[in-house]
C-alpha cells in the first residue's frame, strides 16, 4: 500500500495538467465535472490508505532508499495524521469546486478548466506537504501551495482590491517561505540530513549532553516563522484579512478551512519528528513560545472578530482566533490536547467552509457583505439563513459538534487558566456570527448607523462596494451553492456525533505523536457544560449587540488595534520581523542554560 502515497499528490496535479493541456477543447460542464473527479479520487484513496497507516507507510519516491545511514531520496510518510489532512483537503477541495460549478462570470475566454485547474494545483500542493517526510520536499510543496494561492487570491484580476490582497498575501507568504529554506538549509548543514526523522538524529548526535546550541535554535525559529505566517498566527496574521477579503468564495473556504490549519499541522509534525529529542528544545521553553503566541493569536483574533462588519473579514479573523485555541493545545505537549486539536481542526474545517459559503451566497445575491447594508434584507432567505445561524452555535462550541468536542478536550488538556481563553474566544467569535445572522436574516434590532469619524475608517472595509462574483445578482440560490454548506455542517455534526470516530481520531494522532501515551477521547459533563456556557455566552452577547448595540461597540482603546490592519505591506513585513524576533525571544532560554 505504501507505494500509493505518490498517487496523493500526483493525482490532483495529472489532472490540473490535464484540464490545463485540455481546457480550450472541453465545454465548462466537462472541465467542472472533471475537476470534482480528480478530487473525489484523491479523498477516496487517502481514505482507502487510512486502515493501513498503523504502522506508518513509508515511501522513498523513486527507490531512493537511505544506504549505510545516509539518505538523498525524497520520503513521504502515510500515518494517521497525514492521511487524515490530505483525505481533509481532497474532501473540502470535492466541496468547493461543488459549490462553484457554473459560479463565476465564465472562465477565461476559451479555457473552461483554469478554475478548476488552479484548484486541483492547489490542493496537489496541500496534499504534497501533508504527507512530506523530508524537509525540503515539505518547502517545495509548501511554495506550490501558497503560489497557488497567490493566484486564487487575485483570480478577479481586474479588480485593483483583487491585485492588492494577492500582493500583499504573496510577500508576507514568500517572506515566510524564505525563513523557513534558511532554517532548513541551517539544519542540512549541521546535520547533512533533509529527511525529518534522520535531522532529529543528527541534532542528537551532535548536541551529545550539551542540549541545543544557537544553530539549532535559529533553524527552530526559522522554520517555525515560515509555519506560523501560513497558520496566521499573531503577528504573522496581517494579510489573511485581507486575501479574505478579496478572494473567490470557494477559495475562502479552503484558505479558512484547511490551509491556515495545514501550519499549525506543520508545527505539531517538526516539532515533534525533529526538534522534540535532545539535540532539539526542551519540552518547557517550546511549550512557552506556542502558548504564548496562542493566547496572543486567540485573543487579537476574536476582538478583531467582534468589531468587523465586512463579513468574510469577520470569519477571517474569527480563522485567527481558533487557530490561537489549537496552537495551545499543540504547544501544552499532551497527547489528549493533540487530540482535542485534531478533533477542532476536523469541526472548524466544515463549519467555517458552511460559513464562508453563505457568505457568497449574500454577495451574489445582494451585491455586498456588509452587516450594516444587509440588515432585514435576507428574510426570505431561511435556509441559508439557519445554516449561518447554527454554524455560529458549532463556531462557539455547542454539543454534539465536533467544534465542541475539540474545544472539551482540548480544555481538559491545557488546564483552568488556559480553559477562559478558550470559552472567551468562542463566545466573542459565535457571538458576532449570531449578530450577523440575527441582524441580516431577521432583521432584528435597530438598523445600524455609523458612529462619527467611523464611516471614514470603515469605507474600505466595510464589504458595502464588493461586486459579486456571478454573471449577475442571483435571484435564486442555485441548489449546488445551498447543499454544500448544509453538507458541511452535517459533517461537523458526524464528527461529535459518530460512534467511535473520535476514538479513531485520538488514537491515530497519539500513536504518531511522540509522547509515549494513548489517551481516551470521550465527552465529559466537564466538557459539555464548558461548551454549553460559551455557547449560551454567545448567545447573550449577539441579544445584546443586535438590542442596544451602543453597549458593546469599540472602545477607544480597540481603535489601534483595528488601524493596525493598515493594508500595507511594508507594515506587514515589520511585523513579520517582530514576530521572528518575539519568537526567538520566548524560546532563548533553551540555550542559555
């Protein structure tokens, strides 16, 4: 079975080929169609891989196999973890391009398979850096992703806002990826290795009873830079907003969905295949550096959240602010707190994607995403209106969503203290979906007016001048665009609700983890009522915000933080600089002792 790793990314890249060599001779349906079928493909055979990655497969592309100790050939690993990502992206990528079929004004005069074309390219590369075993190879696939993406981004390059996003995604993304070769080529010479598992053993050859010296550590902070800018997390998170903001709708739900999540995999998966032994960094100073930038993240993420009225730019931001809660859980170094991150992971990535797909349905429909314009005008729109409003439920954590059982787990994990950023930010993230939902879908509450001197800061991200992305305004929701979003939150349901799944999931995830233990995932009455208060939480907060919104607008002090998201990309780069250094800063004790 190992030998059908290659086929995980090779599949989706044959057919982007395919429809790239073929698209001018094939009608849209045919390309489409096509599209959907390499996906499916590829989600079916990282499932079929799936019972057999106890143990891991390995494959050495090519029979490069290592001789004498030594190896050159580039590994892909198949365990639960990688499987279960790439059988996680196949499946959203099948969502997305179902959602879009017939979506825009019509492809490229005369090449129907760009679209899906650029998709399945991007989806190759998620899927490539899932399943990585070496280093460099995860740098190639992880540069094949994030190009893709640049292009997604700015695919209405007619549109000046379009252009800017993918700029401004694509230097901050680069600036990362350059990092991360830095730190890579810092580790290939200290240890002539590029194959994760054969680094970790040379950094332990190396450090011999000294534990890690500076070399180490800057590889450590180099590669963890190129990571966390494609998690998003603070305060590498500048351009997400804004890539948000302007891409295509099914691109949404794959940026939010999977590959903002497919970085914090990448964290969980080096750190603990090539920096978790002696040669690499304590245990202690790795767990400061992640918790902090998680609290950091969580907390940045869901204020921003709650004071956004362009729409896609509050889910995105909301993005941010999950992927804080499953960097603690990551960062606490506890097989039960993988466990819980993987579970959140599996939840978000269908709500949010349900989401996001609602979202495009009122920018097709009403020529804007924003909260203040849309008000009472989306009555008649029930069903998209309930799925956007039980989506915020799962988003804050309400029982039996697998949102919810990740959140329980995850907070039995990291501990009471850490638990109050996790209820917190799930209560101010589902609180501000609620708002929406309440406010545009029901009408409900005074219509929203402009403060003084807001206007003036709000007028470009406000989501009240976006075009929609339809040959024109929708008048009736096609069936495609409204039985995604219900599949995808039934899938977030399935993960909480299944029998046994997440014992599967727990179990997968521990025994490729390097902790030693296998937990048990279960709800807990702890955990059950932890979801239930920040689910009633949120609840309250969108009462309040959509009855007397004068309660809780921004403060003064909120103001900085919201101009800091100046949509410049000299500003983003500083903080990409603050942030490296930040992270050098939290991790240097571990060579100072």
């Amino acid at each position: 079975m190992h030998r059908l790793l290659p086929l995980l990314p090779a599949v989706p890249l044959l057919g982007a080929a395919l429809l790239v060599a073929g698209g001018r001779h094939l009608p849209r349906p045919v390309a489409e169609a096509f599209g959907c079928l390499a996906a499916a493909t590829t989600a079916a055979l990282a499932i079929v891989l799936l019972p057999h990655s106890s143990p891991a497969l390995v494959e050495w592309v090519g029979g490069w196999f290592p001789k004498g100790g030594e190896s050159v050939g580039i590994v892909l690993i198949g365990d639960g973890p990688s499987l279960g990502m790439a059988a996680l992206v196949s499946l959203l990528t099948l969502a997305a391009l179902a959602y879009s079929w017939h979506y825009f004004d019509e492809p490229p005069r005369g090449h129907a398979g760009t679209f899906p074309a650029l998709i399945l390219l991007f989806q190759g590369g998620m899927c490539g850096f899932a399943v990585a075993g070496d280093l460099f190879n995860a740098f190639v696939f992880f540069e094949l992703m994030s190009a893709v993406a640049y292009a997604l981004t700015g695919y209405r390059i007619d549109e000046a806002k379009a252009v800017q996003g993918a700029l401004s995604f694509a230097l901050v993304n680069s600036l990362g990826a350059y990092f991360m070769l830095m730190g890579i080529a810092l580790l290939y010479a200290r240890t002539g290795e590029l194959a994760m598992a054969k680094i970790a053993e040379g950094l332990n050859a190396a450090a011999g009873h000294h534990g890690p010296d500076a070399l180490t550590l800057t590889a450590f902070v180099l590669v963890l830079t190129g990571l966390l800018v494609k998690a998003a997390a603070v305060p590498f998170q500048f351009w997400l907003p804004d890539a948000h903001a302007v891409a295509p709708t099914p691109v949404c739900m794959l940026l939010s969905g999977v590959m903002v999540e497919l970085g914090v995999y990448g964290v969980w998966r080096v750190y603990g295949t090539v920096f978790s032994g002696p040669g690499g960094l304590p245990a202690a100073d790795v767990t400061r550096t992640l918790v902090v930038l998680g609290v950091l993240t969580g907390a940045v993420g869901a204020v921003m959240c709650w004071y956004q009225r362009h729409i896609k730019r509050l889910l995105a931001f909301s993005t941010i602010a999950h992927t804080g809660l499953f960097l603690i859980a990551v960062g606490v170094l506890k097989a039960e707190a993988d466990d819980g991150a993987a579970l959140y992971i599996l939840g978000h990535a269908g709500v949010k994607a349900a989401l996001f797909a609602c979202a495009g349905i009122l920018l097709d429909r009403y020529g804007t995403v924003d909260e203040f314009s849309l008000h009472g005008r989306a009555r008649h729109l029930r069903g998209v209106g309930a799925i956007f409003a039980v989506a915020g439920l799962a988003l804050a954590g309400l029982p039996p969503f697998g949102t919810g059982l990740g959140k329980a787990v995850s907070e039995e994990a990291v501990g009471a203290p850490l638990t109050v950023v996790y209820v917190a930010a799930s209560a101010l993230t589902g609180a501000a979906v609620l708002r929406v939902a309440a406010r545009v879908f029901l009408g409900l509450g005074p219509r929203p007016e402009e403060r003084e001197g807001e206007e003036r800061e709000e007028d470009k991200t406000s989501g009240a001048d976006e075009e929609p992305e339809t040959r024109q305004r929708l008048v009736r929701v096609p069936r495609t665009m409204g039985t995604v979003p219900a599949v995808l939150l039934a899938a977030a349901l399935a993960v909480g609700v299944v029998p046994g799944f997440a014992g599967l999931v727990g179990h997968a995830v521990d025994e490729a983890g390097t902790w030693g233990v296998f937990s048990s995932v279960h709800w807990t009455a702890t955990g059950v009522l932890l979801d239930l208060l920040s689910t009633l939480l949120a609840v309250g907060l969108a009462l309040v915000a959509v009855t007397r919104p004068g309660l809780l607008s921004a403060p003064e002090w909120a103001l900085p933080l919201r101009r800091l998201q100046s949509g410049h990309v000299g500003d983003y780069v500083a903080w990409l600089l603050v942030g490296t250094t930040l992270l050098g800063a939290l991790a240097l004790p571990a060579v100072l002792r």
